[in-house]
C-alpha cells in the first residue's frame, strides 16, 4: 500500500506529500536501533528531542514566519513519526503542546528566550494542566497562584505530566481567582529550575514514557511569566489543545498504518494448512476492515487540519470528531494486527505489543473518547 496516498488527495498539497517522504527518511535514521519497548526512555527522549531538531522537523511543531503553526504539516509528521516509532511521535509532539501556549500568548521576551530553543531542539516543553483531582474536568483545579509584588507564588500539584522530570520549563496552568470555576485560572512559564518545584514522583505506565507528579511549594516565579491574560488560561489551554488535537488523530493513523504493514507481510508469508494466511477469506475480511478503517479515520483527520489552515476555522468539532475515530479505529487496527500474528504478536519488544501498548493512551489524553463525544453532541445542539 503507499502509505501516502491520502496526502495527494485535495485536502494537501504537494508540499505534504513531499515533506512526508522527506521525513520518513529521516525518522528511519533517528529511530534506527531503538527498543520498541523498555529502556531508558529519559535518555531516549532527550537524545530524540536533539536529533529532531538537528534534523529540522520541531520548527513544524512552532509558529512560522507568519506566527502560525500548520496543523497539516503537524499531522504529516506525527504520522509519519509514529509509524516508526512511537517516542519519536510523542518527543516532537511535547515540545509543540508544551510550548503552543507560549506561542499563542507569550510576551516577545518569552518568545525570543524559549522557542528558537525549542525548535532547535536546544529546550524540552512540558504542558502541566491535569491535577490528581482535574483531569477531564478542568474547573476542579486547586494548584493556585497568587500575585505578590512583582512576583506570581504557585502552590499545588500537576499529575501524568509528560516529560515531566527532564523538562527545562513547564506551561503550567492555575487558579488565580479573577471568577469561578475555568474563568479564575490563569497561564505561567516556569523553569524547571524555579526554586519550590519539585519532582514528586516518576510515573511508570504501559508506554513507558518520561510521566511525573510536580509539585509546587511557595514557588516564586516572576510575574511577566504569566502567558497572556490573568483568568484566561483556561481559554488559552483549549485554544492550544485545539492546535494540536487533530495532530492526535494523525498519530494514530501512523500507529495503525504500521499494524496493517505488520499483519499483511506476516500473513502474506505465513504458511497453513497448504496455503499462505491471507488465502483465507477471514483473513482477507479483517485486512479489508483495518484498511477502510485507516481511511475513513485519515478522511476524517485531514479534512480538520485543512478546515483550519485554509477555511481559518474553529475546528472544535471537527477535530473531535477526528481524534475519536481515530483512536478507537487504530485500536480495534492494533488488536486485529495482534490476532493475525498470534503468539508473535504479543511478544515482549515486538512491533506490534509495542503498538498494542502505545495506542491506548490516546484514547485518554487530550480529551478522552468519552469527552469528544460530548464535545460533538454539544457542538450539535447549541
């Protein structure tokens, strides 16, 4: 199959499928002889954060020369990232999402100091929203901040913050009190190095990757790292998640593209009962659902970052819409790639356990499915 088929349909240009092959390329360079599975995921990363920026591909995940970031570049190249490798996708994804804030609303000082380093892959972003207590559920954040002198004191936890732990700085976001519930919450930038935060714990789960518990205690930072307006972070968290949502989706369609190529070398070469696996017609009509399913999701995903570069849409549903077929498309993909391979399939450091293990994730972060169906009904009944 090509597997860049669908960037030669309207919704790209020829510049999408170009940087597509052209980041393929290099992805199958950087990812060369890394585990697809345990290992030291903090070095990984951090060797994987330098290697993208020498390579040039993170000045996708920050704004262009116009000030903009474009959300098709950013799905061609988390799908193709996450086709090779699944740290590589979620290394270039972090440093976009936790650094979109600083983009969006940054003063031109931030801006100067912390995203040429980001794009050079000089600088590791982390995008600290979720509490132990407010996750889905944004309006029950605690983590407070409050202004003295010239200075902002943060006091609180943030919980399952990727990169978390090898971060240099951290978006965070917190209660500032200007209103109830999301309009009193306010953005900051603060170091990694800020006196007061702390590294909690280290959390460990089924796709290892760099995950922590901060915490913050009379933590100083000075008050022109407020990003944006005070009571406005909640706005602008959304407004970044809306960014880089449907780049969530892409990400997906990479991680399914990969078990669809695994299952049909394996059944194309696996001999039973006189014949190959893909002779028999069960197989064939599992292999035709994981590929219609694997359309229809990147259908769904291109048409979203198309609406926004070049119609200049909100794509709140769009991307929703997006985000959910795609993940629960590219898990039920997964799990039928798994059931084709057998036993192989669930080896330890196989390409498809590691997928197997790296797709559900996406089904909780930056929205759970549960969430993006709200957001559609909602978006359909106002």
């Amino acid at each position: 199959m090509d597997r860049f088929a669908h960037l030669h349909l309207p919704f790209c240009e020829p510049r999408h499928a170009a940087l597509a092959t052209e980041a393929d390329g290099l992805a199958t360079a950087i990812t060369a002889g890394l585990p697809h599975g345990h290992g030291n995921v903090d070095d990984i990363c951090r060797q994987l954060v330098k290697d993208l920026g020498a390579a040039g591909l993170l000045k996708y995940a920050t704004p262009d020369a116009s000030g903009e970031i474009e959300s098709r570049a950013l799905c061609v190249l988390r799908e193709t990232l996450a086709y090779r490798h699944g740290l590589a996708d979620f290394a270039f994804a972090m440093q976009g999402l936790g650094s979109g804030a600083i983009s969006l609303e940054g003063s031109e000082a931030l801006k100067k100091a912390w995203l040429p380093k980001v794009a050079a892959g000089e600088a590791i972003a982390a995008f600290a929203l979720s509490e132990p207590e407010a996750g889905s559920d944004v309006a029950a954040m605690s983590c407070a901040a409050r202004r003295e002198g010239d200075s902002y004191i943060l006091d609180g936890e943030k919980t399952w913050i990727s990169n978390g732990g090898i971060a240099d700085f951290y978006t965070v976001f917190a209660r500032t009190g200007e209103a109830p519930g999301t309009r009193g919450i306010s953005a900051f930038l603060v170091p990694a190095d800020a006196r007061g935060l702390k590294i909690a714990e280290r959390i460990d789960v089924v796709a290892p990757h760099p995950l922590a518990r901060l915490v913050f205690e009379n933590c100083r930072i000075p008050a022109d790292h407020l990003l944006g307006k005070p009571g406005e972070g909640f706005k602008l968290a959304m407004r970044t998640l809306d960014i880089f949502r449907a780049s969530v989706a892409a990400a997906a369609l990479g991680f399914a593209r990969r078990a669809l190529d695994e299952a049909l070398s394996f059944a194309k070469g696996r001999k039973m009962f006189g014949q190959t696996l893909a002779d028999f017609q069960l197989t064939q009509a599992k292999l035709a659902d994981m590929a219609t399913t694997i359309d229809g999701a990147a259908l769904l995903t291109y048409r979203c970052a198309w609406a926004r570069d070049v119609q200049k849409k909100r794509t709140t549903r769009e991307a929703a819409m997006a985000k959910l077929t795609a993940t629960e498309g590219a898990q039920r993909v997964i799990d039928d790639a798994v059931q084709i391979l057998g036993g192989r399939g669930v080896v330890h450091g196989a390409i498809t356990e590691s997928l197997y293990r790296e797709i559900r994730s996406l089904r909780i972060y930056e929205g759970a499915s549960e969430v993006q169906k709200l957001i559609i009904a909602r978006d359909l009944l106002g």
